[in-house]
C-alpha cells in the first residue's frame, strides 16, 4: 500500500470564490454585526427546512443553550437524550442546572431507539433532546408522538442533519425546535455558527431576546425616548456577525449540491464495503434519507480479531484520517464526578467499542472512497 501525500482528513468545508466575495462584500459594508445578514442567513435557513421563524447564534452550543432555556428548563428538570453525541448536547441541559438522562440507542441506526424513552420519563421531565447522529434522522414520528402523550418538549439537535429527509420532509420543522451547527465540517460553514428554527412564536420572541441579553425594545420606549430598552430576562451575547452570516447565505445556496455529493460518497462505500467480512454498515429507517455528516461502520468483535486502536493506527499511518465518533457522554470524567454510572446503555457502550469514521466531505474524490476502502481491507489483515 501507498501512503497518500495529504491528510484526507475525516470531514472539511467547501468554500468557493463566490463565498469569499460574499464575505469580503460585508465587510466593506456598514455593518459587520446586527447588520441586515443574519436576518438574510435566518430567512435562507428558515424556508430551506420549511419552518416560520430560525434565530442564528454564535455557534451550535450557544443555539442548544438557548433551546433549553426557551423550553423552560430549569433546577432539577430532566430531559432525555442520547450518549452517542458530541458533549454539547448533553452540557446544554447542565447550563440551565437541568439533569441529562440517558437513554439507549439503536446499534443499526445508531441513534436513539424511541422505545427506550418511555421508561426514562418521571414527573421530572420536561424535554426529550434526539440528536440526528451521523446526519440520520431520528424516527421523528415516534418521539414527537411519546412527547405529545407526556406534554414534553422535543430539542432536535439537528447539528449533522441539515438537508437531510425525513418522510418527504426536511428536518427542521418537525420538532418544536431544531438546532443546525455551522462549525467548518457540518453541513455548511460559518467557521462558528448556529441557528434555531421553530414554527412557535412564543420561542421565537423568547430566543431573540435570549442571545442579546435578554434586553428588547419594549413599548415603554415611545413614552421614555428612542434610547430606552428594557432587560426583562437574563441573556447572553451569543449573537453571530454579519460576516458570518454573508458566508452562510452563500453556502445556504450549494446546501442541495453538498449533501447531493455526500449521499453520493455514500452510496459508493455501500458498495465497496458490502462484502467485507467483520464489517457493519449502517442502516436507514425507511422513509428517511440522511444528510451524511458521517460516514459510520462497526468493526464486529466476533470477527475482526484485531483490536480496533490498531486498525485505526494503521490507516492514520496511510494518512487516511479516520475518526471515532463519540465516546458514550457520560463516560466523560466530569459526568462520572457528577455521579453517572457506567453501563447505563449497554447498546451504546458495544457501538462504541467497534465504532469506525471514514472519511466524507464534499470536496472528496470517488479515488479517494476507493482508496479509503482499500486501506481499511489491507489493515483488516
Ligand atoms: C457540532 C455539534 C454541536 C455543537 O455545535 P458547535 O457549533 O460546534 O457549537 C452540537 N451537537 C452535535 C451533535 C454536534 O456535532
């Protein structure tokens, strides 16, 4: 085998010249924050996914933060969500001094299985926070169903599933909020960035206010004077810049043809990796086609012998820039200090345990999958 000359690393943004000039245009204008941008970025996001209102933040985690918060969680309030996630999803219920409670996933989808929701629900729940792992959908149906039976509110965090379908619908405008990340391998980039989107006034207004401080003109300001504002709510400055935002509203316009070429990337590792003994491949609900932020497989344990750290070691020395994605939340030390115990989801421990990134972005050659496939068989001997 050959080692490549670069790094194919496991994801990366496309950026073109037209997003250069869209960013270098804003910043030759009158605004480089609060400027006409973000509501441009908000609207191109908005009617994309086929929700009334989006909110942008500073980057996914501020957006999770803000989610929670509009959702009213607060001291002691549990919400259910899964440990196959970056540690954003869960911190952001930790911010509002909520408990993330774990429930397991499905090793073929690997996102979390709706029949283990219900037997985590106590009169304590306030949300259920599915993320959509990999850029696969999350059954939809089944949790909006579970929620609507329980009066909870359901956070989609949606940051690998822009673009992606479900049941002829795009995510973000299913959920009661759904959150999109814009950080340099999602979907599209913003470098930082995020955005909510939501069908419910009520959050809307709530968000808005949230991500500047808490602070909005209020009607007051007629009888007071044109400088008086009011702060009714503690918020935060977790706004996005105009900067952002003009890049955002250019790479909103190739979304369709990114995820086109990641389904693409997609469907060839089905095919080349189809028949290769001890490997998993990942599994589509039906009705549902994923965004493919990530391209998943399982190194099954009964039959590759091979520990997987040496599999993974072998293909980085080819400079192929495999990845593991995530280690199980509560495995972390600071979720152990807070009192979780190991084992809680024994599905998601195993996935874990086999668990394989390779490599999809859409700036990535077929020559590339196929390189890709054949360094994993040489090091798989
Ligand atoms: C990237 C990511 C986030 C956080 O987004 P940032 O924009 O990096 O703050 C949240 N959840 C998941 C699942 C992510 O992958």
């Amino acid at each position: 085998m050959k080692k490549r000359d670069d790094f194919l690393s496991y994801g990366r943004q496309s950026i073109d010249e037209e997003d250069v000039e869209a960013v270098v245009e804003t910043l030759r204008s009158s605004f480089l924050t609060q400027g006409p941008k973000i509501e441009e970025f908000e609207r191109s996001v908005a009617d994309y996914v086929g929700a009334r209102y989006a909110v942008a933040f500073s980057n996914g985690t501020a957006a999770l933060h803000g989610a929670c918060q509009a959702a009213g969680i607060t001291l002691g309030d549990e919400v259910i969500t899964t440990p196959i996630t970056f540690v954003a999803t869960a911190n952001a219920v930790l911010y509002c001094g909520g408990k993330p409670v774990f429930a397991d996933i499905d090793e073929h989808t690997y996102n979390i299985d709706p029949e283990k929701i219900p037997e985590k629900i106590t009169p304590k729940t306030k949300a259920i926070m599915p993320v959509d792992f990999t850029g696969q959908p999350v059954d939809l149906d089944a949790i909006m169903n579970i929620a609507a039976e329980h009066g909870l509110v359901v956070i989609e965090d949606g940051a690998h599933s822009l673009g992606a379908d479900y049941k002829g619908r795009k995510v973000g405008a299913i959920a009661d909020m759904t959150i999109f990340s814009f950080h340099p391998v999602k979907p599209v980039t913003t470098g930082e960035g995020g955005i909510i989107t939501t069908n419910s006034e009520e959050y809307y207004k709530k968000l808005l206010s949230f991500r500047s401080h808490g602070i909005f003109k209020t009607p007051h300001a007629e009888e007071q004077g044109m400088w008086y504002y009011e702060m009714t709510e503690l918020g935060y400055n977790y706004r996005m810049t105009d900067i952002q935002a003009a890049l955002g509203v250019s790479q909103m316009k190739k979304l369709d043809q990114f995820v086109k070429r990641r389904r693409d990337i997609a469907a060839l590792y089905y095919e080349l990796l189809a028949d290769i003994p001890g490997v998993i491949l990942p599994k589509q609900l039906e009705n549902t086609a994923s965004g493919w932020h990530l391209y998943m497989i399982q190194l099954d344990r009964n039959i590759v012998k091979k520990p997987r750290k040496q599999i993974f070691n072998a293909m980085r020395e080819m400079n192929i820039g495999v990845h593991v994605h995530y280690i199980p939340v509560y495995w972390h030390p600071y979720y152990q200090k807070l009192g979780y115990e190991k084992e809680i989801c024994p599905k998601a421990e195993k996935w874990y345990e086999q668990a394989l990134t390779l490599p999809i972005f859409p700036g990535m050659e077929m020559g590339d999958v196929k390189q890709v496939v054949n360094t994993l068989k040489h090091a798989l001997l």
